[in-house]
C-alpha cells in the first residue's frame, strides 16, 4: 500500500490496484500538486459535503467512471449530478473488491454552497473514515473537533495512519489534534487541514515534533508512505 498527501486534506491510497482519492479538493487550492483535468483514481471517498473536501468530485468521477462512496444525503446529491455512488452512514462498514470502508463520526457541519446562487445545500451528517486494506488500518478524520470517541476508535481499531486536522478555527486545532493522536494510538500521525487560508496557518513540523513518542510525519504536498 502506497499514501501521498497532496494539500489541505487530500489523500490518495493505492492499494489491491486501485487507487483511491479522499476528499479531492484540488481546483482553487493552491498548495494541492494535482491537475483535476488528468487524475486517474479508480474511487473517490467524501468525508463530507463542504465546497473544499467534495472539490473536483463530479468532474474527476464521470471523467473516470470512478466510484463515489459518501455519507448517504451527499452521495444522493451527488448522483442526482450522474455519478456512480455508494452511499453509508457513520457506523455502517462495507466489504468492497479493493478494500472495507467504515465511517465513523466527525463533529462538524456538511452542506454544498453554490455562492452564484447563494444557496446553501443540506448533506447530511459529517464523517471520518476508516480504510482497511492489504492488513492494514488507515484513519482519515475528516473536519472534526476533538471528541471523547477517538478513544473507542483507538481501542477497536490498530491504526497504521491518522491523518488529522490541526489547522484550528473550524477544526481541532494542534492541542486538541495531540490528545487525539494519544487517544486513538495511531502508529503515526500526518496532520491534514492546515496552511490552505490564513486562518487554518500552522506550523505542522512542530505539531509532529510535540507528539509524544515522536510518531508524527508532516509530509510534504506530493510525499508517499509505503506500508
């Protein structure tokens, strides 16, 4: 299994040969390495409905006849669009060809904003996900504020990966994203969210560097992990 992180909280695994993309917000980020117009991914995982985490979705999945699992109301959305969708809801796991995927809760908002419009779209409930594939345990938390239940993730899950929002603001910011990173035992922690706006500004290398046991990687934009 191969991971790169490619800005704000975009993460791309390959695995079983597919690859799969999360949360592709690439057009309008500028510290995203990836052209919208030319990625191939086989499956696309939406952790929820906000303009910066659904991105590029409906262009990069009709594009490559890729697959959308999302939370159910934004999945459903989503393929009112014409995309092929798997929808789930937190707690629900499902056993697909390439991997299981689990959604677990996020504390957060999920709504799509079409500003020429000003309208502001429901999508349900926010989520983190749990990837398990190859023997491996990748945990992506999404936009989320700490919470009391990354303990039971921890507990129920041997997490290879956390990748965790420090950017603070409209997240958990880097004290809360620490406590989590002890809380759910993670064999290392990338940190995700941070940098994109002034005012998610972090400075990630010394968030990793604060993390006791020293488990934290801050990967540069385009940098892989193999497992």
């Amino acid at each position: 299994m191969e991971i790169s992180y490619h800005g704000h909280s975009v993460v791309i695994i390959e695995v079983n040969k597919k690859r799969i993309i999360i949360d592709p917000f690439i057009t309008g980020n500028e510290l995203c390495d990836l052209n919208a117009a030319d990625l191939k991914v086989d499956v696309i995982l939406l952790t929820h409905g906000h303009n910066d985490h659904v991105g590029d979705t409906v262009n990069i999945a009709k594009r490559n006849d890729a697959l959308v699992i999302a939370p159910f109301e934004l999945a459903t959305f989503l393929s009112w669009q014409g995309v092929n969708t798997h929808p789930m809801h937190i707690g629900g796991a499902y056993e697909f060809d390439f991997g299981t995927v689990k959604l677990t809760q996020a504390f957060h908002g999920s709504s799509y904003t079409i500003e020429e419009e000003q309208k502001i779209i429901y999508t349900g409930m926010p989520a983190g996900i749990l990837f398990y594939g190859e023997g491996k345990t990748i945990f992506h938390a999404g936009d989320t504020s700490l919470f009391s239940d990354m303990k039971l993730i921890g507990e129920r899950n041997s997490i290879d990966i956390a990748f965790l929002p420090i950017g603070d603001n409209f997240t958990m910011g880097p004290e809360d994203a620490a406590l989590a990173s002890e809380w759910l035992q993670a064999k290392q922690v990338v940190p995700i969210h941070y940098n994109t706006f002034p005012v998610i500004e972090q400075n990630a290398d010394n968030f990793v560097d604060n993390l006791s046991g020293k488990k934290g990687k801050a990967l540069k934009v385009g940098e892989r992990i193999v497992l």
